[in-house]
C-alpha cells in the first residue's frame, strides 16, 4: 500500500526529535538527511535504474545492526566512506557529517542511545521507497525538500540561507519561461546554489530537463545540494564548492563560463566580499570605477550573474533586497550602466518576511539578453500584499503565485498592481527603480467627512468606494442606501445593521450572481468528474493539478463574479495540497482500492477504523446513516443523562446538612453498582432494602454489612467476597450519617436516570458493534466502480464544492463588514455625542453631591 507524502513528511520530521535539543538546526539536518538517503539507496537496491551501488554490509538493515553497539558512531562512518568509496564518480565531493563526534552527539550511552533512536525511526515499515519515482512522482526528493524548508524554519534569521523558499523558486522558475528550453543541453546555474531547491525548480520547468550547475560556499550545504539532486534523479548536476566573488570555479580561458539560464538568491548585503577579490576584477565583472560598495556585495553577485549569462540569449533571474533599487552613489552609477544596457526586463517586488535568512522585503529582478538593444522598458510588478501568515513568516499563496506569473506573462498593466514603465521616465527618475514611485498603492485611507459627523448620513463618496460590489449585483446599492431628505450627497441605511446580512443574501441580484456562480462550479465540476473517474494506475500526479487549477480559475473569470478568480483557484490548490495530491499519489502506486485499517487495536469500534483513500465516514453516510444517527442521538441522551444526574446531586446538596452530604456520595457510588448487574432478586427490591438499612443508621450496621455481602454478585464494588473487604465496608458504613427522607427520594430519582442511562448506554454499545461488523464488510465487498464514485462524488467532488461556495459566503460577510463599518463610523453625529457627554457629566456631579462633594 503507498503510504501518503504528507505522513513520510510528518515521520521524518519527528525524527529530528532526537536531535533537536543537542545541537543548532542547521548542524543536526545533515544526520537526518544522511539517514535518509542510507535508507533511499538501501529500499532502491534492487532498481535497475539506480544510479548507485551499495556495498556489502552497508545496507540499512545494517545499520539497524548497529543499534545498541558500543561503537555504533564509529561503525556508521566506516560504512558511510564505504558507500562514498563505491560511488566516487557521484558522491566524492561530499563531505559526511562526523557521526562519532562527541561535541555534537556526547558520549558513551548517551551517543549510542541518541544514534540507535535515530535510525530506529527510519525503521517503519511505511518508509519504504523502492517504488519511488515509478509513476515520476518524486515523493522521497519531495521529502527531502520539505525537511529543508523546516530545518531553514528553525534555523532563524543568520543560518537559513541554505534554502530557497518553495513558493519563490517556483515564481522565478515560470517568469523565465523555461518551457521554451526543449532540450536537455540548456545549461542552468546558480552561483550561490544552497541546498539546490532554485536549480531543482527550474529543471522542473524544463520540458526535456536541462543541465545544472552551482557553486556554494559552505561545505556542509553543497554536499545536500549534490544529494538533493541525486534523490531527484539528477546525476548530471555539477556542485562545486567555493567563494562564488572570490574564486568562480565555472570559467574558460581565464573567463567566466557563460550559460543560457542565471538564477540565484545570494545573501544579502554580504559586508565582506571584496576582502580577497580587489577593485580590478579578473573575469571583467567591475572595475575601480565601477565598483559596489566594499561593505554591500549585492551589486557584486548581480554583475557577476549578468556576466555568466550567454551575451546574446541568455536570461536569467536574481533575489536582491530593494536596497539595490534606490541606493544612490557607487550603486547609483552602476544601477544606472545596467538599466541603460536594457537588460532588466522587469522587476517583481515580493512580500516582506518570507526569506529564511531575513525579515526584510526583497524583489526578483528578470534579466534577458534577447532583444536588450531595441527594450522600450521595465515591467513592474508590486506583489507586496499577497501572502498569508505561516508560523513566523510570511508565505506567497497558490493564488499569490498564479497572479505573479499570469500578470507577467500577459505583460498587460493592472491598477495598483502592475506597469510597463518606459525607460525614458525611469530616465527622468535618476534610474531610481523604486517600485512605488512607479505603481502607486491603491488608496485605502478612510476619509472622515466632517458635515457627516456633524449632520448626520453617510456620504456618497464612501458608499462610491464599494463600487465593485454594485457593478456585479446593480439592485443591491438601492436596497442598502436611501437619499436623505432634502437631497445631497449623504444617504441613510434602509435595513438595520442586524439585518444587513439577510438583506443581501435576499437580493435579487445578489441571488442571481450567486446561482451563476454555482453554475459555472458545477459546469466545472462536471468536467473534472470524467478526468477524475479516468484516473488510473501510472498516472503523474505532478502533471495533474495545474491543468485542473487553471481551467476552474478561467471559468470564474469568465463570470466576472464577485468572487475573485485567483481566490477560486487557491481553494483548489490548498485542497490539492491538503488531500488531492496524496490521493492521486496512491491510486498511481495502487489503483483504486481502499484498505481499511484498524490501528492496532484489540477490539475496534468503527470510530478506531481508517482508509486513506476512503474515509470510514462517507461509507457510513452511504450505507449506514440511519444506524450512525440512531447512535448518535443515544450518545447525545446519555451525555445528557449523565449530566442531569451530576446536577441533581450538586443543585440538591447546597443547602442541605452537610453531615449526610457526604453519605449520600458514598452511597450513590455503591447504588450504581447496585443497579449495574441483574439482581437476584430484583433491583428494586434490593435497593429498597439497602436505603432502608442505609436510613436505620449505626445500629443497623452489623445486618447491613452480611446484607451487602449476601448480594456481593449485585455490587460492582465486590470482585471477591472475603472478610477483609466486608470489614472495610462497614467501617465505611459506620461512618455514615442518617440518610433524611429528602436525601432518599433524591437517590431513588438519581437512580432511576441511572437505569435509563444505563439501558440507552447498553442499547448504543450494541449498535456500535453491529455498525463495526458492518462497516467492515462493506469494504471487504467493495468494488472499484463503487470505491471510485464513493471517492469522487462524496470525497472530491464533495469537498471542492464546499470550499468553493465558502467564497461566495465570504464575500457576502465582507460586504457585511464593510457596509457595517460605514453606518458606524457616522451612527452618531457631533451633537449628539455632545448631549450624551453633557447629560453623563449631569449624572456624576449629582452622584458627587450626594457623596458630600
């Protein structure tokens, strides 16, 4: 059974829990990461296509032989070096974490246990990747990624440069059009590569692949770039380690190499980079009079970027901080030299906080050499608003995405957002590429408007500012607002403010531009029913979700509904994210089946059963409805039963003698074993005869007591009858006070609810049992065309639909909002609030007198 991406991600970071509180993130990813590739080499043995050979003794069951072994640190290193020693051609400039290090992993039992922990987790029999990549889904290299992304989460701020967020690599990937590039030839590098997540994204981009090349200065991350790229399936990436400003290592005929695509995210305003280099450059990148600041090497790695691409074709993309739009002096000068080149084809301005390594806002700046002599212009791009939190960061959306490259693409101007800016006013401009000072932010101030306050009303320039929702529902603006009297500009609320809501879902308008848009998602929906049921064995997940994402997001737009399209289109993304994308992944591995599992438990309910593919609740929804709500009604009875009975007892007590308050606590507990069991000779009868002996005190306590044991089979409390037990009760006995007749009829009626409680209690235990049976062999009978309709009509189809007429629903609470905002932000004119302080101020002078003030 494939095991879904997202719990391989959960079980490998879970891992790192060994790890986490003895030393710096950025030091114990490479560990885990080791574990994991030991783990991949050893699952994918038997692969034809594996590029790798793994010697004897060095598989992982091997390692799992290690655990517990005095020398397990140093055990794991000499089989590491021998799989590097197998695999020279690929893994000779990796360099291996120490794992006998006691700095970093302590010593003696404490090493050993740290260590067999870790690979004890590798151990599951879930994480098992020998059919990896066999349906080009890359799960493990997905994997791989993703550990990356968390490890740079908790690096912070100085150490989490090693990885380029997902969302932004993808970004830069599409503006560059890389699916122009058909053949496995087209070079890509990136001079301060990471980890590899750029390079990997722009291949991804690349119809026939491409070939990869990067430097990266620190050791530790070039070796994850180098296993990064194999886990991918890319062994002919070339990884080179160095300074990338101080010594390139791609260079030709003392040049620097030349490649058809340049990507990169250096560090920022990296303060020492020009220690070793000079003001003279060897390979022409700056000279003594065109030279970045020696304390701010952004402008150095954008020339030496520029310098890597090939003259006439190459194009490339490079992350900056918007210092390098605007800096004057030496930045200035070269800013200017670069502008006039024309070879900035645009500049995309990101949100602030969504870098590992900073918080500051950064910007991509495009690059094309194609056509530089005749460019008219910069496209610009203000993207700055588009995020949502995650944890500590910001984070770009699917939609975020989506908009970034549709907008690039068309290179059309949009309000607010983005501008083809001629280079004759960025001429006029002193070559300042500030982006605000070419698109303008659309206005959001809240304009108080005095004779309002003053007068009463709201005004019409307000109620103009909602403009896009009266272009979409034309009847809904006169439904809301009424002209005051006398005329003029200001209006006065039709409905209340409680009524709002109801208002505008009962608009005709309203109505008839909800109902196109349901229409035009079921249109959708019955598209995406046929290429979901058509779904089969082989199929490539990966190639799947952008299809179906983009053609729900031109459908919307076709409405021109009050929903925005990009927002549509992120619903379906995150569901993708969310569930689709594992589903798809398993029918690939397996086809359409859905195994029910029972989590280990002895004797499971049907609430212990799971299926991936299928939950357990659409297959109760289809065929046991009735059984589930006849069990949750009796659930919600005794919940409810079992509270009354609690509230009898506290409500009743309060101001009662306190002397038999706790007598009857006792003796509540010993009546419910009481009426637990068939009584012999009846419940009632028994109960009756031990309240009275209860009720006749001390003296009674000896015949109590053989009573009590007479009838051990009735009381729960009794598992074996012996002396010492009795003797205990009646000391318990003893102690109680005489029980009032109040105190009796309140036990007689809290165990009357416990007898009704009781048989709902006993009737819904049966059900859950016949409900379990039941459930189970439903899917024993299961057939592929029922499993595939259950999963598409009530799991996908179902979800989709739900989340997408949500949008609709936000909309009308924004609407909601902002016509709430509007009538209170003039609910009280000037005079009004005037009287109402004058009239308070009356009320405290009066209480004031009366105090003796």
């Amino acid at each position: 059974m494939a095991i879904k991406k997202s719990q391989i991600y959960k079980n490998l970071w879970d891992s790192c829990d060994e790890l986490r509180d003895s030393m710096d993130p950025i030091e114990y990813k490479n560990y885990v990461l080791i574990l994991l590739f030991v783990k991949y080499l050893s699952d994918k043995a038997e692969d034809d296509e594996l590029l790798l050979e793994i010697p004897d003794g060095c598989r992982f069951s091997d390692f799992v032989d290690l655990k517990r072994n005095p020398r397990i640190g140093e055990l794991i290193n000499e089989k590491l070096e021998a799989i590097k020693e197998q695999n020279r051609l690929y893994l000779g400039r990796i360099e291996f974490p120490n794992f006998n290090d006691p700095k970093k992993l302590g010593t003696g039992k404490t090493m050993v246990d740290m260590l067999s922990n870790l690979i004890g987790v590798f151990e599951d029999p879930n994480l098992n990747f020998s059919n990896n990549r066999r349906a080009n889904d890359d799960i493990l290299g997905d994997a791989y990624e993703y550990l990356m992304k968390k490890f740079a989460v908790e690096s912070g701020k100085s150490k989490g440069q090693f990885y380029t967020p997902a969302e932004v690599s993808r970004t830069m990937a599409s503006v560059l059009h890389l699916k122009e590039f058909d053949s496995p030839r087209t070079t890509i590098y990136d001079m301060t590569c990471g980890s590899g997540s750029l390079l990997l994204r722009a291949f991804d981009e690349t119809p026939n692949g491409a070939t990869l090349y990067g430097q990266e200065k620190n050791d530790d991350t070039a070796s994850l770039a180098i296993l990064n790229m194999l886990l991918h399936g890319i062994d002919t990436a070339e990884i080179l380690r160095g300074d990338t400003l101080r010594d390139p290592k791609f260079t030709t005929a003392g040049m620097l190499r030349t490649f058809d695509v340049c990507i990169a995210n250096p560090p920022f305003s990296s303060k020492s980079w020009m220690d070793a280099t000079g003001a003279d450059d060897l390979y022409h990148r700056w000279s003594s009079n065109l030279l970045p600041p020696a304390k701010c090497g952004d402008y150095a790695f954008l020339l030496h970027l520029i310098m890597s691409m090939k003259p006439e074709t190459g194009r490339g993309a490079c992350i900056l901080p918007h210092g390098v739009l605007f800096r004057g002096n030496a930045e200035q000068a070269i800013r200017t030299r670069i502008v006039r080149s024309g070879i900035i084809e645009g500049i995309i301005g990101l949100p602030p906080n969504i870098f590992y390594g900073t918080g500051i806002p950064a910007c991509i700046i495009v690059l094309n050499n194609r056509g530089k002599a005749t460019r008219k212009g910069i496209f610009f791009i203000d993207a700055k608003d588009g995020f949502m939190k995650d944890g500590p960061k910001n984070r770009l959306r699917q939609q975020d995405m989506r908009r970034i490259i549709d907008t690039w693409n068309t290179h059309q101007d949009v309000p607010h957002y983005a501008r083809f800016v001629s280079l004759e006013e960025i001429e006029r401009n002193d070559y300042n590429l500030n982006i605000p000072r070419y698109i303008a932010a659309e206005d959001k101030e809240i304009k108080q408007d005095i004779h309002a306050h003053l007068c009463g009303g709201l005004p019409k320039h307000d109620i103009d500012q909602m403009q896009h929702y009266w272009a979409a529902c034309p009847t809904l603006r006169d439904a809301m607002f009424a002209p005051r009297d006398g005329g003029g500009d200001y209006f006065t609320l039709r409905p209340s403010v409680d009524a709002l809501g109801s208002t505008i879902a009962a608009d005709p308008s309203f109505i008839s531009q909800k109902q196109r848009y349901m229409a035009s998602i079921e249109q959708w929906i019955d598209q995406m029913r046929e290429q979901f049921r058509a779904l089969n064995t082989g199929i490539s997940p990966k190639q799947l979700i952008g299809p179906w994402g983009e053609s729900l997001k031109l459908q919307v737009a076709a409405d021109n509904s009050l929903v925005n399209h990009y927002d549509a289109y992120g619903r379906v993304m995150d569901y993708w994210d969310e569930t689709l994308q594992d589903d798809c992944y398993m029918i690939s591995r397996d086809g359409w089946k859905a195994p029910l599992n029972e989590n280990d438990k002895k004797k499971p309910t049907y609430k212990d059963l799971t299926c991936d593919l299928l939950p357990v609740e659409i297959v109760i929804n289809a065929f046991f409805k009735e059984t589930a709500d006849m069990i949750q009604q009796l659930s919600t009875e005794v919940e409810q039963l079992t509270a009354d009975m609690d509230s009898l007892v506290e409500e009743n007590t309060e101001d009662l003698d306190e002397d038999w308050v706790s007598s009857l606590s006792s003796a509540k507990k010993y009546l419910m074993g009481a009426k637990a069991r068939p009584a012999i000779v009846g419940e009632r009868e028994i109960l009756n005869q031990v309240l009275e002996l209860l009720n006749a005190g001390k003296a009674q306590k000896a015949q109590c007591g053989e009573y009590i044991a007479y009838h051990a089979d009735v009381f729960d409390f009794f598992e074996k009858v012996n002396k010492s037990t009795v003797k205990a009760r009646l000391k318990e006995i003893e102690s109680w006070k005489p029980l009032t007749d109040e105190a009796l009829t309140l036990l007689e009626k809290f165990c009357e609810m416990g007898d009704l409680k009781d048989v709902k209690a006993r009737k819904m235990k049966q059900l859950k049992k016949e409900l379990t049976s039941e459930v189970k062999a439903k899917y024993d009978a299961l057939t592929e065309a029922e499993i595939k309709s259950l999963v598409v009509e009530h799991k996908w189809l179902a979800s989709l639909r739900n989340k997408l007429a949500s949008e609709m629903e936000q909309v009308c609470q924004q609407m909601t909002a902002d016509i709430t905002a509007l009538a209170e932000r003039y609910a009280q004119t000037l005079p009004e609030i005037d009287s109402e302080v004058a009239e308070l101020e009356t009320k405290v002078n009066d209480y004031l007198k009366q105090m003796g003030f």
